[in-house]
C-alpha cells in the first residue's frame, strides 16, 4: 500500500488509484470502464483506466470503485464473452 498526499492507494502504469475521494482536488475527468469478460482481473481494468487518465493528463484516480457485475438475461441476446464483467469507476485527477 502507497500514501501519497494522505491518500492511501496503489500505483499501476505510473496512475495512482485511492478509494479515498478528497473533495479539495479538481476532477479532470470522471472515468468508467467494463470489461465484458467474467476471466478479466483487477490489474487489467487498471491498465485501461490508467490509459484514460494520462489521456486526460491526470496522475490519479481517486473515489475508486470496482466489482463484478452479473450480465441481465437480456443483455446475452447481443454478444458477450461471458455471463459476468467488471467495472471500474473513479475521477482523474492531478496530485
């Protein structure tokens, strides 16, 4: 675990991710990812965030949030890799 600026967190591809959510930072962007493969990880949603916020110029992600989420009945009748995917959410920021 890292501390940068009182923000407890962890780095991947030089971004650094808080679950913690500062209201003193100005959000570049606010991010959301899915990646609609129940076999993705954790560190593959990162990479595809971290992209995103040097996209925008940002260093870090704070406020966080990820999970798995179940795909509706609805949803298999377009195409998906499987029943389940993840999802990251989180605003860009600069420290």
């Amino acid at each position: 675990m890292l501390e940068k600026l009182g923000l407890k967190g962890t780095e991947k591809d030089g971004i650094f991710f808080s679950e913690s959510a500062p209201s003193n930072l100005n959000v570049i962007k606010h991010i959301n990812v899915e990646l609609a493969r129940q076999n993705s990880n954790l560190s593959e949603l990162k990479v595809k965030m971290a992209q995103q916020a040097k996209g925008v110029g940002a260093n870090a992600i704070v406020n966080f949030k990820y999970g798995q989420q179940s795909h509706k009945w609805w949803q298999h009748l377009t195409f998906r890799w499987d029943t389940e995917s993840w999802q990251g959410a989180g605003d860009a920021v600069k420290l």
